[in-house]
C-alpha cells in the first residue's frame, strides 16, 4: 500500500512537470534586414531588425526588439506572454500563437491593428535557422508594412 501510493505519487509529479504541448524554441538573439514600405508609397531597406526570445514550455518572454527602417524606427519593450496549448496570452488577453515553427503576434482595437508574424526555416544542409520576419501596421489613414530575414546571433558574440 505504502509503495503504491509513492509510485502513484511519483507518476502525478512527474506527469505534472511534462508540458501537454512542447515547441520549437524561439530562444535567442534575431538579428537581420529588409524592407518597408507605407501606404503613402514610401519605402527604405531596413538595416536594422532584431528580437531578443527567451522560451520556457509555459512562458514566451520577449526581452526587446527594434527595427529601423531608412526614418521609420520602433522599439520594443519587454513583455512576457504565456504559452496555453498554441495560443500566446498577455494578462488574460489571447495575443498569439506559437507552433513548432511560428510565432504570431496580434493586436486590434479601435485606433491601430498591429501583427507580426517570426516563421522559422532550417536552412538546406545546415542546423542553422532563419526567421523570416513580417509587421503590419495600420490605423485609419496609415499602414505600413516590413518584412526581413533574421538569423540568431549567439549571445556570447553580442557586444
């Protein structure tokens, strides 16, 4: 009865630290290019896009990111989502979706639309991945769109 119960135990602890649902880690230091362009047809390569990913099994923390595009600049702040199933939550509120190999990210109201969307690609003959990387915004008289690639900088390298 004794061993029953602490196998029984055991079984419920160990079933109880196993995440239902494992994906593909975002972890790490994207850093990449692209380009841009608004609705007033404006455009400019962007020398600058880079996000900062730390992923457990139940939280996706966002450390920063910023991108920088000829005069349009943004930065980010960091913001921690937690993971549920597939879908990403900020304080209560669904933001996204995670899958082994996407990241989406979205926001709505009255104002501004924003989504941005990380879509990891192994590269042909390599362990090396890529991010392809996609932002749209837009409010009533304004959109812009960026679209980039992203490789992951090993941190120890970062200056």
């Amino acid at each position: 009865m004794c061993c029953s119960r602490l196998f029984v135990f055991t079984l419920w602890a160990v079933c109880a630290l196993i995440p239902l649902e494992i994906h593909a880690s975002f972890n790490g230091l994207w850093r990449g290019a692209g380009q841009a362009s608004d609705s007033s047809g404006w455009s400019a390569p962007c020398e600058r896009i880079s996000y900062h990913f730390e992923q457990t099994p139940t939280v996706l923390n966002v450390m920063g990111g910023e991108v920088k595009c000829g005069d349009y600049e943004q930065t980010f702040d960091p913001v921690s989502l937690v993971i549920r199933s597939n879908k990403l939550f900020y304080e209560d509120i669904e933001v996204g979706t995670l899958s082994d190999d996407a990241l989406e990210i979205f926001y709505a109201d009255e104002i501004i639309t924003l989504a941005y969307s990380f879509t990891k690609v192994r590269l042909s003959g390599s362990e090396q991945y890529v991010l392809n990387y996609k932002e749209h915004q837009s409010s009533q008289d304004w959109s812009i769109a960026v679209e980039g690639q992203l490789i992951d900088i090993p941190t120890n390298s970062v200056h």
